[in-house]
C-alpha cells in the first residue's frame, strides 16, 4: 500500500462503525431546510461511503459529485451503490464510466452521481456549483493552508460538512499503563505532511473553529466517536485493524520506544482476545454555514 493510500477492505471495514457513529448534525439542518440543499461535492470520497450514509437517511440530491484521488477506490464505486441499493427501493442505472443515475421508485426523483479520479488540492474550483461541500473522515490529514482555502470567504451560502474528524482522543478498557504512551506517540505521529502540507492531526478541529469564526461562518459541532466492544467478530476484528494501524505507524519511526510498543500492543491483543477490550476512538462532525 504506497504511503497516505487507504486500502478498499479498511474503507469497507470502517463504515459500518462510521455509520453508527455519525450525528445527526446535517439530518437536522436539511430538516430546517431542503431547498438549500440541491447539489453536493463530496471530497476524498473513498468508495462512497459518506453518500451511502446520506441516502439510507433519506437525504436526497439531484447531483452528488464525488472526488478521490485514488483509482481503485473511485472504480468500486459503482459496484456499491449497486449491491447497497439492491432490495430498496431505488432503480439505479449506468449511464457511462463516470456517472450513475438513481431513481427514488416511490418520489421518482432522480439523482446524478458523478465520480472524478482527482487530487482535492485541483479540484477547489470545483466547490462554486455546489450546496454542500463534504469531507468525511479527513479532517485530520489537512493542513492550515488547505483549510483556509475550503473555507474561504468567496464561498458564501454553502454548508461545509467535515464529519468524523479525528479529535486525538483514544480510550481502552481495561486501561493498560501505555495505552497514554502510544497515544501521544500516535497523534504527534500523524502530524506530517499527507498530501497537503503538514497534516494538524488532532489540532484540525480546534483550527476549522478558529477559520469559521474569523470569517464570522455559522459554526456547530457534534459528538460522533467510535464506540467498539469485542465481544462480536465484527467488533474484534475491528480493534485489532486499529491496533495494528498504531503499531505500524509507530514500529520504524525515531520517537517511540520500541519495546513499550511491542508489550502494549501484545496485552491489547490479549485483551480483545479475552473479550473484554472497549474502544472508543472520539471524532466529532463539524457543520459550517458560510
Ligand atoms: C480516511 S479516508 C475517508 C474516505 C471517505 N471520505 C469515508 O468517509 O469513508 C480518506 C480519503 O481521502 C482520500 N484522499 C486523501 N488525500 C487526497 C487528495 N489529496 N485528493 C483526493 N483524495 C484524497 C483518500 O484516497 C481516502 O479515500
């Protein structure tokens, strides 16, 4: 896997958790609203998974563009959306390589989706002809310069959606005496530069905030962390993907101790063995009004 790629089965992995931790922060929004909302650009859209989200919600656009720059993920695309829409009530149909068309079999409304292989740093002129700007689960790679720019004061009346945004904060049960130890090696870890400048990591929140204040944006924030038990395979399994996302982002680099890592990582092993290991990985979603 080249460096700052996120494989396919991860992805898929992940969305299921992602779906129950989601907020209801744009649900309500819409609500208020439906009009304002027509058309949506989803960056760093990975296979899918935000639109998917959006769709057994309820949530329905005439056009959804989404943007990866990474081929494998834009081409299985298609491929989800079909199996997910099987057996509900939608139609959805190829139109050419690039582009779907959805319908709603009881509103007959349609929906355009779009996919485009693109870097997100070419893609910002892009934004103009769309409602709603989304960047889920990607907050934390961004740098002050990409944010400023997404946040831009030549964007006005759009929403801007950043949902689960990394906030820093990791908790195991039972505690184990490293678990604080690898986290703050873990976090000081993910501040490098991952295709933006250097990414802020747990700090890209706190900065969203301070951009959206200056330039006087509505700004709201929800809880939308992980909460994952090992008491079912799914659960397990998926602790132990994260374990070992930690480990392999901690074992070559030049600030954390080697051995700690090694026997923390074991007794967490142990732990999600034994069924009795709780993680919550704490994200929140960010909704902008500009
Ligand atoms: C953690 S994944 C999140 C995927 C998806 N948004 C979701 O919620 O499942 C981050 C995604 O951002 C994409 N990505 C990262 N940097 C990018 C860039 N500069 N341009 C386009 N896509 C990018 C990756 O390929 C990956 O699909």
């Amino acid at each position: 896997m080249e460096k700052h790629k996120f494989s396919k089965a991860w992805l898929t992995e992940r969305e299921f958790f992602d779906n129950q931790s989601r907020s209801n922060l744009l649900i309500k929004e819409i609500k208020k609203d439906s009009r304002s909302i027509n058309k949506i650009i989803d960056l760093g859209c990975g296979t899918g998974s935000f639109l998917r989200w959006c769709i057994a919600q309820k949530l329905s656009f005439s056009e959804a563009m989404l943007i990866d720059f990474d081929r494998r993920l834009i081409n299985s695309i298609g491929m989800l959306f079909r199996r997910f829409l099987k057996n509900k009530n939608y139609a959805i149909k190829k139109v050419n390589a690039r582009e779907y068309l959805v319908t709603n079999l009881s509103s007959l409304g349609k929906s355009k989706i779009l996919f485009l292989k693109k870097n997100i740093i070419n893609s910002l002129d892009k934004i103009d002809r769309y409602d709603l700007v989304s960047l889920s689960a990607l907050s934390d790679l961004l740098s002050k310069n990409i944010i400023r720019r997404l946040l831009s004061k030549t964007y006005r009346n759009k929403y801007i959606y950043f949902s689960l945004c990394f906030n820093g904060k990791i908790r195991w049960s039972p505690v184990n005496e490293f678990d604080k130890y690898v986290i703050n090696k873990f976090n000081k870890h993910q501040i490098q530069d991952k295709g933006f400048g250097i990414a802020l990591g747990e700090n890209s929140i706190r900065y969203i905030e301070s951009i959206a204040n200056k330039n006087s944006y509505v700004y709201t924030k929800k809880d939308s962390s992980w909460k994952i038990n090992s008491f079912n395979i799914q659960g397990k399994s998926f602790q132990e993907k994260y374990l070992k996302i930690i480990l392999t982002a901690l074992k070559n680099d030049d600030i954390t101790d080697k051995d700690i890592l090694k026997l923390w990582f074991s007794k967490r092993m142990q732990s999600i063995k034994h069924i009795k290991s709780k993680l919550i990985v704490g994200h929140n979603d960010i909704l902008i009004k500009t």
